[in-house]
C-alpha cells in the first residue's frame, strides 16, 4: 500500500488507533476526572507499533536490517510490557508475584531479546533463526502467564455486571499478548498479527469507556451525596472535591457508602484490602474527613435522604 510494505488492514489499525488517541487526548484537557495520561501512552505505542511494523522492514532504509528489526522488536516488547503495567496500575489487578514489578518484567523482557534473538542472530547471521530461537520460549511464557491471570480474574465473588465486563476485556487484552508471539510464529502476516494485538488495544479502549459510562452514571448521585447545603456555593464547592477523585477512587468510594468492607471491596476488584484502605485513606483526605466512620456518618445519610 503507498508502495511500502504495509497491509491495508495495519494501515486501518493505525488510522483508528490515532483517532481513539486524538479523541482521549482532546477530552483529558477539557474534562474533569480524566486521569487519561497513561491510557495516551498506550495509544501512542500501538501508533508507534503499528507505523514500524508497517512500513518496516523496508529496503528503502538505511543501515543494515538488523536495526530495523531491532527498533520493530523493541517497541513491540515495549507495548506488551505497558499493556501488563497498565492492568496493574489502572485496575490493580495482581496476578504474579516474586518481584514481579513493571521494571523486573522489563528487564526480563529486554534481557530475553538480547540473548534469545540478538546473540544468534550474530553467532548464525539469520534472521529466521534468531526469530524462532526468540519466539518459541516468550510463547511459552506468555501462555504460562495467560494462564496464571485467567484464573485469577475469572470467578469474582459477587461481581457486578460492570466488574464481570471488565475482567472479560482485561482477560481478551492478555490473550492479544499471549497470541502475539504465536502468531508471528506463523509467518509475517501483517492482517494476522496487527488484527491479534490491535484487538488487545480495543478491548481496553472498551473498559475505559465503561468506565467513563460508570462514572456519568454516578455522578449525579456523587455530587448529590457530597454537597452538604443546598446552596449553590455549598454544591460547587462539593463538586469541586468529587472532580479531584480518581476514577478509582470514585469506584471504591460508591462501594463504601453501599456498606461494603474493605475485604469485600478487595474481592470485587481483585485487589488487596491493604490496597483499598490506601485508595480509602485519600477519599477522606479528599473529602475532609479523618475515618472511614466519620466518612460514612458524614455522607451516608446524604445518600439515604
């Protein structure tokens, strides 16, 4: 296509993929509560990942092509590993211990390229060698940690309809990864592999919508809970405290006032109650008050009149 490399389909990926980008960009800067930064980061590695992979490798390039499948290979990891940190991170969703940290997935990542496709690349000087060498053991542990996140997002104890969505989308986003490597595995099919990953980006493009939705729907209720006067200055002022929440903040906060533990709240969200206390701890900051009672004598009779 453009006589380059790239397949209509990446080029459609890439397009929309800039279109979701440009539309979450435009509402991070005019939009209250729309902590979107990391969710752009996402956006911008799979642009990235879709322009290299597209139009590299390409003859037309100068160097040798050894750099060209260096920087396709390197944003690659480098979108897979953000797309795990941003499960973690935007949905405290847990599943691997053992210093299993962004930074040690990274490193471990990083490590892996360099041995497993840089040095027999060099020590064979082929390209399809060093890709097999490379690929075989990543799908194996991709597979491995599919495994390990299934199990343990897939039986909430009595899930919402929103959390049971959200973990099916979360679970969708990990599959994409874990078939990533397979299917290069295959052969370099760009509709195959750019279809594979490019539906791991739109099914957490999904969940934030949901949880956009989730947000809108509780507002009204939010800002009627925190507005303590029914005088206009007293309802401003209250929903300049719920603009200044998180979005999971919010989530945690409309569970509290529904008389939820923090061990409850921990179980529907598959985080740990040490996890929710923190998010806690920063309501009441927020809110201006010191304790989880104090909190709920404050506000819970808001939410019952």
């Amino acid at each position: 296509m453009f006589g380059t490399a790239i397949h209509w389909t990446t080029f459609f990926y890439l397009l929309l993929d800039t279109i979701i980008v440009a539309i979450t960009f435009y509402y991070s800067n005019t939009k209250p509560c729309s902590t979107l930064n990391r969710f752009l980061n996402l956006g911008v590695l799979f642009i990235l990942y879709n322009t290299s992979g597209g139009f590299l490798p390409s003859e037309h390039f100068p160097g040798p092509i050894i750099i060209q499948y260096v920087i396709t290979y390197s944003i690659t990891i480098a979108l897979c590993v953000y797309m795990v940190y941003y499960l973690y991170k935007e949905y405290d969703i847990e599943v691997l211990e053992y210093n299993s940290s962004i930074k040690n997935l990274s490193i471990l990542a990083g490590g892996g390229f360099a041995v497993l496709f840089l040095l027999p690349y060099f020590l064979t000087d082929s390209l399809n060698s060093a890709r097999l060498i490379f690929t075989i053991p990543i799908s194996v542990v991709a597979i491995i940690f599919l495994v390990i996140f299934y199990r343990r997002i897939s039986n909430p104890p009595n899930p919402t309809p929103f959390i049971l969505r959200r973990n099916k989308l979360a679970i969708v986003s990990i599959v994409s990864i874990a078939l990533l490597p397979i299917s290069t595995l295959v052969g370099d099919y760009q509709w195959i592999t750019f279809t594979v990953i490019n539906i791991g980006f739109y099914a957490i493009t999904t969940i934030e919508v949901e949880r956009y939705l989730y947000i809108i729907e509780n507002r009204a209720r939010m800002y009627e809970i925190f507005a303590l006067q029914n005088k206009t200055n007293g309802y401003e002022e209250y929903k300049k405290i719920y603009e200044k929440l998180t979005r999971r903040e919010i989530e945690i906060t409309t569970f509290i006032l529904d008389g939820l533990t923090y061990k409850n709240i921990g179980k529907k969200l598959f985080i740990t109650e040490r996890t929710v206390s923190k998010h806690a701890s920063n309501i009441f900051k927020k809110t201006g008050v010191k304790s989880k009672k104090e909190f709920l004598s404050q506000f819970s009779q808001k939410k019952k009149g």
